[in-house]
C-alpha cells in the first residue's frame, strides 16, 4: 500500500514536517545525496493520525553553499482549518494550494524558477480560508493572490506581507521601520501603532478587525522576550486588550503566534524540552498553547515531535 497522499477524501491536516532522511546533513559534502529521495519529502499527518508523502511540494533544496546554505527547504503552509495546503511545485514552476477533500489543485498564475527559489528563500502566507497566498523572497516581486480568479496584487516596494484575513481582508502588511500597515487597492495605509521590532503578529479575527500579536523589546536595559498578548483594532491601531502571559506549563517558552481558537483564545508555539535517543539523534518538533488574549492565561494542547537531526514542522495557522 503506496503512502502518496491520495488525489482526493484526505482528513484535515494536523502537521505536516521533513527530516533529511533522519540523516545528519553538511551542505559542503552531501546535501546533493538527498535528490529524488523519498524519504526527504514532505510528509502530512492528518488529525485522524494517517501519514502521507508528497512528491510532488518540493521540501529539500539540494544546491546548497556557504552562501545559501541556511536556505535548506522550501516553504509549505497549512490552512487553520487544515483543509488545505500550499507548496512550491516544481514541475510548473508555481505555488499550488490543495484542497485535501475534494483533490482539486489551484496553481499561481505566475511562475517562480527554482533557481531564483534556492538563491532567495521564501516566505508563503495564506489566508484561513485557504483562498489567498502570499508570498515573499528575494528576487521577485511580493504579491497576493487570489487563487480562485487568478487575481494578483502587488505590495508596494518596502513592505512585506505579516498575514491575510479570511476572503483576503484584511492585508496586513510591515516594513523595516516597525510600522504596520493595510493594503488597499495596491496603496498601503499606514496603521497608527507603536513600533516595535519583537511583534510577532497571529491571524486576524473572522470579522477581519482584531489582530493579535505578542508583544515583546530588545531595547538596552528594558529587553525582554515576548512576554504579553495584545489586541489591535486593525483599521485605527487602538488597543483593545494587553495581558502578560501567566500560569504557563513549566517549560514553557513562547515562539510563534497563529489563529484564533475561540473569539477568546489564540494558539501559540514553543519549542518542546530537547531529547537525544540511545544513537543520539535529537527530537525535534513544537509544542502548542492556548492564550487568553483578556487574561493572557496560558494552557497546553498538544506536542508534535519528530526524531531528526534537521529539518522542518509546519501548524495549520502559523
């Protein structure tokens, strides 16, 4: 029985994560050996816990050098809902977004080499819904599109994209200077906030007007991790709720921020304690929260590990 992921009636997606073959990897001798390789795909897990390869999303660049050698894999993304995936398909040079149930498979417009990929990196966003892809890397433009009608806009020069809402609203852009922005009919408006250069920024809300982040400084004596979940309106830039992050699991070390779980509740990552088997291979992987954005009350969920020497996990949302 093939474990290729079936063209069709697939579960939702619960992660979806690369391992170099559980091999140790040295870009100067043998990333070239991994070319081809099944085992150095990407594989989905579903939340029913069937685990799939897909060959045809590109997960490990195998040109690597001391000058693109940290651009090891290409990005891949999963919908909050875990419906659907988005990756980089090599065989027509485009992003493609999945729909996991129905198989049907939704292609960029646009082309994207793969040798502008190795040497740019990437970063891909997509919308909740599963409709928007962005996406951003040196030596092509930073756009949106529209995967349904094939629409593409371009993001002005100097920003880059931080998240899409649902039906592509709103487009929440930001730039070197720490400023946050909507992009509207190809213009950016500039959001009123406080620069800061730790935001790190979840998914807008389903009505598309809240959006979290975690909030956290680097500035001299007064440096700190992020430490505390704030709200925006994000048409005006107000605040509407600021809480530090309290009753944590011991262990807990906050990461990255995704989705909403409740009008109440985003869902945070941190890195889960680090592991060596009896052969010394480490275990690798992330850990999720749940974050009252009132309360800034922390729970844990669930922990998604792999055994491997490198490589990469990926969360519905993040």
């Amino acid at each position: 029985m093939t474990d290729v992921l079936p063209g069709q009636g697939v579960d939702r997606a619960a992660y979806a994560y690369y391992d170099f073959c559980g091999r140790q990897w040295d870009y100067r001798k043998n990333t070239h050996t991994f070319a081809g390789q099944e085992c150095a795909q990407w594989r989905l897990v579903t939340r029913g816990g069937e685990s799939f390869r897909m060959p045809d999303a590109v997960s490990v660049f195998t040109e690597q050098t001391a000058g693109n050698y940290m651009n090891t894999g290409a990005p891949l993304v999963i919908s909050s809902d875990g419906r659907k995936v988005a990756y980089y398909r090599e065989s027509d040079q485009r992003y493609a977004v999945r729909d996991l149930e129905t198989g049907a498979v939704l292609l960029t417009p646009q082309t994207f080499p793969r040798d502008t990929m190795v040497k740019g990196a990437g970063l891909v966003r997509l919308s909740p819904d599963g409709r928007f892809l962005a996406m951003t890397g040196r030596g092509w433009p930073i756009v949106v599109v529209d995967m349904e009608s094939g629409q593409v806009t371009d993001v002005p020069p100097g920003w880059y994209i931080q998240r899409i809402g649902n039906g592509g609203s709103p487009v929440v852009l930001g730039d070197d200077r720490g400023r946050l922005g909507l992009l509207k009919g190809g213009e950016v408006q500039v959001v009123p906030s406080p620069a800061d250069d730790l935001r790190r920024f979840g998914e807008p809300s389903a009505d598309g007007r809240v959006l979290p982040f975690l909030d956290g400084a680097t500035q001299g004596m007064n440096s700190r991790p992020p430490d505390t979940i704030v709200t925006l309106d994000v048409t005006t830039g107000r605040e509407l709720t600021r809480a530090k992050l309290r009753d944590a699991p011991e262990g807990f070390e906050v990461s990255r921020i995704g989705g909403w779980l409740s009008a109440n509740e985003v869902m945070v990552t941190g890195n889960p304690p680090f592991e060596r088997g009896k052969d010394g291979t480490p275990t690798l992987g992330e850990t999720t929260y749940a974050v009252d954005v009132n309360s800034g009350r922390v729970r844990k969920l669930e922990s998604y590990t792999y055994r491997a020497w490198a490589g990469d996990l990926v969360l519905p949302g993040f």
